[in-house]
C-alpha cells in the first residue's frame, strides 16, 4: 500500500486554476521530485499538501487514513488541522527561520510546545516535563549535528550563511519526525556555490529512507536522487516516471522544451 | 502686592506641576498601549463592517486636533445633558452624560489623550504586524504551532523591535501634548509656571518649564536606545 495517495486534485483562485486534476501515489521511503517551469502549480501542490492551501476538488490519502476529501464539507477545527499538518513537514524556499532565536532553540520550539501540552494533558509532574523536555534538546542537537551544524548551535539565522540556515529549516523539519518531507525549491535562493551543501543533506535523507516530496529546478539532483519523477505543465501531470523515462525516454514535446531551456 | 519669591520655590512649584504632567504620561501610556493593540486587530479584521467603523473612528481621532477633543469631551457631556434637560429627556445615556460631566478636569484629560494616543498606536501596531512576511506564519503552522502561538512566541517580539524607532517617536510627542491639559483646567508643567506671571509678574518660570520636558524626553531617548540595543542582536 502507498504511504500518500493523492486524487484528483484541483485547486482555483478566484477565476485561475491552478492544479486540474493531480493524482499520484508514493511508497515509504521513496524520493518524489517535481519538475516544470515557474506557473506549473508544483509549489501549490506541495501547499495543498501541507494544508497553507485547502484543495477545491479532491482527496489526500495517508496510510489508508483520509486527510483531505473535498466531499467531506466539515470544516475543521484548528486542531484537527494541526493534527494533519504534523504528518508532513516542508522547507521552504525562503528558510522561514525564526530571526530571534538560535539555531538550536528553532528546532526545539515547536517540538517543546508540543511536548509541554501533551505532559499538561497527562498532568505529569516537574520532574518528568523537565526530563522529556532535555531529551527534545539532545534530539534537537543531533539533528543539528547531523546536518553538520554541531558548531552553530547557538548562533542567530543573522548570523549564518544561506546554506546553513537552510540546514537548520531542514532540522526544524525533522524535529517534529514527519512522515513525508517536502521541500520547496530550497536551493532557489541560495549562491551557486552554498547549494552544494544543502543538495547533499537531502540526499543523505534519501539514503537513510526519508519519504520525500522535492520540488526543484535542479536537475542533476533530480535525475540522481529520485524513485519518481512528476513533470508538471500548466496545472496537470505531463509526463511522469523514473527519472530515465522522464529525462531520456519521454518523447513529451513540453518535457523536451522544458529541459533544453534549463540546460541552457 | 507682588511678593519676592527665590529660585528654589519656584524649582519646586515646577517640580509638583510636572508630577502632575507625568500622571498624565503615565496614565495614558498604561491604557494607550493595549487598547492601542485591539484596536490595531480592529483595523484589521477580517469582518468588514467592524474593520470600517475602525477605520472611520481612527480617521476622526487622527483628523481633529486633540486640543478640539479635549473640548469637547470636557464640555460636550455637559452641554447635551443641560439640554436633555430642558427637554425632559432622560434615559441612560443622559445619565452617562451628568456623571461624566462631573468628573475631574484630569480625569477628562486622562480620557481623551487614551483615546487620542490608542489611535495612533494602533497604526503603529498595524503597520508593525502587517511587515511581518507570510512566511513567519506559515512556518509556524507547518510546524504544528496554534495561532496564539504564534502570534507570541514568533511574531510579537519582531513587531516590537521594528515598531520601536515610531513608538519612541510617539512618546516623546505625549511628553509635550501634555501641556494641552491646561486647556480645560486640568494643572500640568505650564501651568505651574504660568501661575507666577500672575502672582509674581515673572517670566522666566515658563522658560525654565522647556529644562524639565528636556530632561525627561533626554531620559526617554536614552531608554528606548537600550530597548533598540537589546533587541539588535537579531535581524528581521
């Protein structure tokens, strides 16, 4: 059974639409990127995902548990909401760090929120709250470490050059161990030579089995860390498949135009 | 008869006049500031009909001169009342009117600068809160963080080191408006000193008026330059 299914997906502003129609399946573990030239709807799919978007038409699936039906005419709650945003986590393009806390204090925060309601709930004692609160920090600080900031942890986002704030969104991601990690083009505003070292944080969390969704412009890094490639046009899903059958063998005219203009 | 009096009398005759003008600082920044802040929501509510009624009061309050308010919230309740009157008239509204016309020319005062300043803190607040990029919010509800959450641990404190350089500005200007409160009898800084061209036939107590404002707004600079010190060591 895939771990996401998503059905038909449509989503307009006003008059504009567009997404028309997005279906696709992914299995745990695999690394999904999406591809196509800016207006193709790639980043409000991966915001439909992540419920910034709520889609007009359509239904998200995860682990046979339905997330979102447009049938389902219920509004929900901010919990509920919450409760199904948790399954993902997404990086954005612009980092989105919080400016006025360190490195260390941007992966814990959210993850210690949470904590601290969960023990409220449970009325747990000082003691326990204090513990549990130590080990979201270790957490927090491995994960740091694991994107070789073990150094920085006590640093300002001012303080810190692109590629390391984005280091550090993709460990405020992990902090709160989401199923599918999403990440929206998050080298796009990054110096040429600082994508390096973001480009190879992901892929070590495509060898270590991370359920990705990648929208990129980048299409070495397409072509060698995708299971599954998604060429999106104009609102629909033009071509799609391993990334040999989207990069070499497709005869797709749009595809074809599409890669000759990015590898100018 | 005029009588002699010395620089130390006059010094302390000042000094209680500018205790006065601090109540009315420190009174009105105390209810200014938050009421500053739901009137910031107000302004921008997602309900048109309460953003707009918003809005226009905003626009009356900034439009007219606080000298005219003090006026007329001075003498507006008791001229309606007087006419409720001779009309008959009574209902609760004519009640609110008597009893306000009966409070303390400082209290008056104290009414009509909040009102005045929450205004324009309000705009203050609006124009810090709506500089704050989506994407903050975002981030926060990516994360799993409610609303209040957000707006507490994430946003706020940026609203506040970015609205600081306005802020202090608009403090300072109060420190100074408050010598409006004489225009409807209430005792402040100039008056204290005013009292003297009478009973003394001097001058120089209302010159020596402009060393008290100058010390405390001297004050008030030195201490929002730590506030912004504080805060500069992140950058939003």
């Amino acid at each position: 059974m895939p771990i996401l299914e998503v059905k038909n997906i449509c989503k307009s502003f006003g008059k504009v639409e567009v997404l028309k129609g997005i279906s696709f399946n992914i299995e745990k573990g695999e690394v999904l990127t999406l591809i196509g030239s800016s207006g193709s709807g790639k980043t409000t799919l991966l915001r439909c995902l992540n419920f910034l978007e709520a889609p007009t038409v359509g239904t998200i699936t995860l682990n046979g548990e339905t997330l979102f039906s447009s049938e389902d005419t219920k509004a929900l709650s901010d919990r509920e909401k919450r409760d199904r945003r948790l399954h993902f986590g997404l990086v954005f393009q612009q980092f989105n760090l919080f400016p006025q806390y360190t490195a260390l204090k941007n992966v814990t925060l959210a993850a210690e929120l949470l904590k601290k309601e969960e023990l409220k709930y449970e009325k747990a004692p000082k003691s326990k709250v204090k513990e549990e609160l130590e080990k979201v920090r270790d957490h927090a600080a491995e994960l740091l470490d694991s994107v070789g900031l073990s150094d920085k942890m006590d640093n300002y986002p001012c303080q810190l050059s692109g590629g390391q704030q984005q280091r550090v969104a993709i460990a405020r991601a992990l902090a709160l161990d989401p199923e599918i990690l999403c990440f929206d083009e998050p080298t796009s505003a990054l110096d040429p030579e600082l994508t390096g070292e973001v480009l190879s944080v992901i892929r070590s969390l495509a060898q270590r089995n991370m359920t990705m969704i990648i929208v990129t412009h980048e299409m070495e890094f397409a072509k060698s860390v995708s299971d599954k490639v998604i060429f999106m046009d104009d609102g629909v899903i033009a071509v799609e498949g391993t990334p040999r059958e989207v990069f070499e063998e497709s005869n797709n005219e749009r595809i074809q135009k599409f890669l000759k203009s990015v590898n100018k | 008869m005029i009588a002699a009096v010395t620089f130390g009398e006059v010094t302390l005759k000042l000094f209680e006049g500018f205790l006065s003008t601090l109540k009315i600082f420190g009174l009105t920044l105390l209810f200014a500031l938050p009421l500053g802040l739901i009137i910031s929501f107000g302004s921008m509510s997602r309900f048109r009909p309460l953003k707009y009624v918003v809005k226009v009061f905003v626009w009356i309050i900034r439009g007219t001169p606080l000298m005219l308010q003090l006026i007329v919230i001075y003498y507006g309740p008791g001229l309606i009342a007087m006419a409720a009157r001779n009309s008959g008239a009574s209902n609760f509204f004519v009640d609110l009117m008597e009893k306000m016309n009966n409070f303390s020319a400082m209290t008056m005062v104290v009414i009509a600068f909040v009102i005045n300043y929450a205004c324009y803190f309000s705009e203050i607040f609006r124009g810090g809160i709506e500089s704050i990029t989506q994407g903050q919010y975002e981030a926060g509800y990516v994360l799993g963080m409610t609303k209040s959450q957000i707006f507490f641990k994430v946003i706020l404190l940026q609203v506040v080191k970015r609205i600081i350089p306005p802020m202090s500005n608009e403090i300072i200007t109060l420190v100074k408006d408050t010598s409006l409160a004489r225009i409807i009898t209430a005792y402040e800084l100039i008056w204290a000193a005013q009292k003297f061209i009478k009973s003394a036939g001097l001058l120089w107590p209302l010159l020596y008026t402009g060393v008290f404002y100058l010390a405390f707004c001297g004050l008030l600079t030195l201490l929002f330059g730590y506030f912004e010190k504080k805060l500069s060591y992140f950058r939003s």
